[in-house]
C-alpha cells in the first residue's frame, strides 16, 4: 500500500497517510479540521543496485548505450578471476 502526504490548507501541517489504491482520500485534517489537499511528492524513486537488473549488469559503451557483454569478455573475466583465486 501507498503512503500519501496531505497538507491542511488551513494550519499548513502535513500528514501521511497510508491508503489502498481504491480508498477515497482524505479531506480532514486531524489537527484543526480544516480542509486537507493530497500533495505529489518528489522524494519517490527507483534505486538498482546489484545483480540482476540490465542498468548495473552491462558496462556502457562509448556512445552512452548498455550494451551486453560480449562472450571473449566474458570468457576473459572468468579466466582471470579463476587466474586470481588460484595464485
């Protein structure tokens, strides 16, 4: 379920709510009563970190695009890999 954050038009406090998608919203503040408006935060993004995923698995060409490795480089990857843990 979403969390979503109100602010009272009247005493300018902000409120967060946690709501199904299919709830209406709320028009009341709890402090003052007065109005409530629903407020789009900016703090809400994607983060990809780790394996898995196409933006953190393959490395950037020159021209800004993900391209996938090649399978020499892969093959030179874990030949040196094996190479490191071995000497």
């Amino acid at each position: 379920m979403p969390i979503y954050v109100y602010r009272c038009q009247a005493c300018h406090n902000t409120h967060e709510a946690l709501q199904k998608f299919s709830d209406p919203p709320l028009t009341i503040c709890p402090s003052c009563r007065g109005a409530l408006q629903k407020i789009i935060s900016p703090e809400f993004g994607l983060s990809f970190k780790g394996s898995g995923f196409y933006i953190t698995d393959y490395k950037k060409a020159g021209n800004g695009t993900n391209t996938p490795p090649s399978s020499a480089e892969t093959k030179k990857d874990k030949r040196a890999a094996a190479q490191a843990e071995a000497g």
